[in-house]
C-alpha cells in the first residue's frame, strides 16, 4: 500500500477536514477551521512525512503569516506526532491536562507493536491546557475547543466545535468503518461521551478515523451499538477468542478487527472490577491480525511505505 491521501474534504468556507483512508492504525484524520486573521488545526498525525505532506496541504488554505493554533484531541500518536514540529514554528498547542502530561513525556511509539522509521517526533516544549471550554476568535468565525467531562477513548480528550457550520471533530470519540480502540479510557464513560456529543446537534461528524459522515446517517450510534454489544458479551463469557469471532462476524466491513478481543478484555475488566492482563492483551492482537492476514506490521505503518 502507498501511503494514505489526505483527502481534503472542504465542510464550509475555511473549515477542511483531512481524511486519510482506511482509517486503521496510525492513519488518522486532522482539520483545518480558518478565520480572517487566525487558524485552527485540529490534530496532526503519526509521522515527520506524514505531517509535512499536512502542514503544505494547510497551508494551501492559508494566508502567509496567518496565526496558528492546534487543538489535539488526545494524547495517541497518530494525532499528536506532529506538536513538537509546529510548536518549533511558533504554533501554540492546546490539550486537557492528562493529555499534555502525556504527549509532554512522549513520544510514544510501542515499538513493542509497530515498527516504523518516524522521523522527527519529538514532543513540544510546552502545551497550553485545556481546562473548559475555551472560544477562539479565528476572524469573521469562531470555534470552540471543549474537554470531554470524563474518561472516553482516553483520560484527556476533547473535542472541537465550528457552531457557524454545524461541524463537530470528535477526535477518537469516532472511530466510523473501522473498529474502535478502547486500550486507554473508560467503554462506560465513553458510552457517556457518545451522549454528551449528540448535545452539540451537530450536522456533520469528523471522527478520529475514518470517512467524515452526516449526523443524519447517525454515526454516534453505530459506535454506541459496539460498547453496548461488548457490554452485553461480557457479562457472561470471558471467552474473548469467541467474542472476537462474533463481532467480526457481526461488523464484516470494519478494518482492525483484532482490536475486538482486547476491546472484550478490558470490557470485562472494567465490567467485573478485576485487572486487564495487558501482555494477553497484546498477545490477542498480535495473533488475531496474523491469523486474519493482518500482521500489525501491515495494518501498521510498515505498509505506508514512508
Ligand atoms: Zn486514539
């Protein structure tokens, strides 16, 4: 596979999302919300190429000199690789706490599961964080960067909200066409999150990963339908290898299907109060994407042929 088009899909004068296709591991969504006199961008993604093949495609849309900030959604990085670059540049970086700490003692790259030549990725010296929801005034339009209330897809994401265009960028919180990863937050909080963002009455969805969607095909609750399926699942079974089968059987066309078994793992976990066994965890990853022609090595990175 040749690395992933940023798919620039224009929402609105000023308002871009960047969609890289198919939306599995690493290969993230960012956007673009552009004023008169200032700029928000919405993410980066996982590598030094990858992030200099956005930084041209965004500035395509904006005027030289043109103030920046970028809002990232969470600490992963697939969406926060590229910080340490534009805060070299003189770009302020937004995040909630939790995930400043993160991305501040970062980077983080599993080596223990990807392999990937990652260029420049260091972090950023500082981030400002993000403590409630904080308008920014880009010029002619504003937009609004908002902490997640609880523990979702991680401890510390947010969201960012274009009322003027009816635009929500979800971060995480979406996952559309391809499996969520539920390794780093809470499946009950962000069950509580997927409400949460049905109060902004959005009309279009920017999910963390793939394709940008209209809130009238209801994406929120194809991904509600997921945590509530593996809720139901297990309750009663901690047979995860027979769950996984289920809900590949049950969701045929999502990418990254291995992540259903360690999504089961700590569903249960949560579910029943007791310990993820975080090493089985990764061990189900690692042979589910084998056994299905997946090696992570080729759902991963490798395959960007970077
Ligand atoms: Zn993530």
């Amino acid at each position: 596979m040749s690395r992933p088009d940023l798919n620039p899909v224009a929402l609105h004068p000023g308002v871009i999302a960047f969609h890289q296709p198919p939306g599995g591991w690493f290969v993230s969504n960012a956007g673009l919300v552009a004023g008169r006199d200032a700029a928000l961008q919405i993410d980066t993604f996982a590598t030094e190429p990858l992030n200099r093949r956005l930084e041209t495609a965004i500035d395509a849309y904006l005027e030289p000199g043109t103030r920046r900030t970028v809002a990232l959604t969470h600490a992963h990085g697939d969406h926060a690789h590229g910080a340490g670059r534009l805060a070299a540049a003189g770009t302020t970086i937004l995040a909630t706490p939790p995930a400043a700490g993160e991305v501040l003692s970062g980077p983080h790259t599993y080596d223990f599961l990807f392999s990937c030549d990652w260029g420049a990725i260091d972090p950023p010296s500082g981030i400002s964080p993000v403590t409630e929801p904080r308008d920014l005034d880009l010029g002619g339009t504003s937009v609004t960067v908002v902490p997640v209330p609880g523990p979702a897809h991680t401890h510390g994401d947010l969201v960012v909200w274009h009322a003027e265009s009816g635009t929500l960028f979800t971060g995480d919180l979406l996952f559309l066409g391809v499996t969520p990863l539920a390794l780093a937050g809470s499946i009950a909080g962000w069950l509580e999150a997927l409400t949460w963002l049905e109060t902004f009455g959005a009309t279009t969805y920017v999910p963390g990963h793939g394709p940008v969607t209209a809130a009238a095909d209801d994406p929120v609750a194809d991904v509600r339908e997921y945590f509530e399926w593996l809720r139901e699942a297990v309750a009663g079974s901690a047979d995860f290898a027979a769950i996984e089968a289920a809900a590949r059987a049950r969701w045929p066309a999502w990418g990254a299907g291995e992540r259903h078994g360690v999504n089961a793992r700590i569903a249960y976990a949560q579910a029943h109060g007791v310990e993820l066994d975080f090493p089985a965890g990764v061990r189900d990853l690692l042979s589910s994407a084998a056994a299905h022609g997946e090696p992570m090595t080729e759902t991963g990175l490798i395959r960007l042929d970077l």
